[in-house]
C-alpha cells in the first residue's frame, strides 16, 4: 500500500530538515535495517515550497502500513530514534489531506 503525509515545517528548520534528510541517504545501511524491520518497501521524502511554510511530503509504500508506523514508533535503532527526534524538532502541525483520486491494479 502507497500512503503520503504532509507536514508543514516550523520556521527556520527547513535548512536543518535539509540536513536531516541529507545525513539519511548517508547512513542507508541503518535506515534499510529500518525499513526491513518495519516492512516497508520504499520511502521518499520531498519539500514542497509554498506561500507560507514549507511542507514536508512524505511517501511510504509498505504491506501494512499501521503496522509499518507502530515498528517505527517502538523502534529502539539508533537512526529510528533520531529520526523521531528531528521530526519533532523541525515539524509543525500534521496537514490531513484525503486523496481526491486513488486507483491501483489490485
């Protein structure tokens, strides 16, 4: 299953979200040790820009996906564990958008 969140960024963390997410794809061996506990295939983060804050979209396609967040959350890995702590730095409010449209082959 493909889910997407957003969140908007608080002010002045977008550079330190930057440099979150740059140290992630630097430390790959950690966060696919991650995403294997969870059972999620792929994850994407992107920052989309817009007239008042930016917002992180996230993007995770896993099997179970409740699943996949109640691992991560009771993750004790070291990656798992600052990345929840930088999540909670830099993020402002959760933004609850429904998918206008969804379609898959199955």
């Amino acid at each position: 299953m493909l889910t997407v969140s957003f969140a908007r960024i608080k002010p002045d963390k977008e550079t330190r979200l930057r440099e979150w997410l740059a140290e992630l794809g630097a430390r790959r061996e950690e966060v696919r040790r991650s995403l294997s506990q969870e059972g999620t295939r792929q994850e994407q983060m992107y920052i989309l820009p817009t007239p008042g804050a930016p917002v992180l979209v996230y993007v995770m396609e896993a099997d179970d996906v409740q699943r996949a967040y109640s691992v991560y959350g009771a993750s004790t890995l070291p990656i798992d564990e600052s990345h929840r702590a930088v999540l909670a730095e830099v993020l402002a409010e959760q933004l609850h958008l429904e998918p206008l449209y969804d379609c898959s082959r199955d």
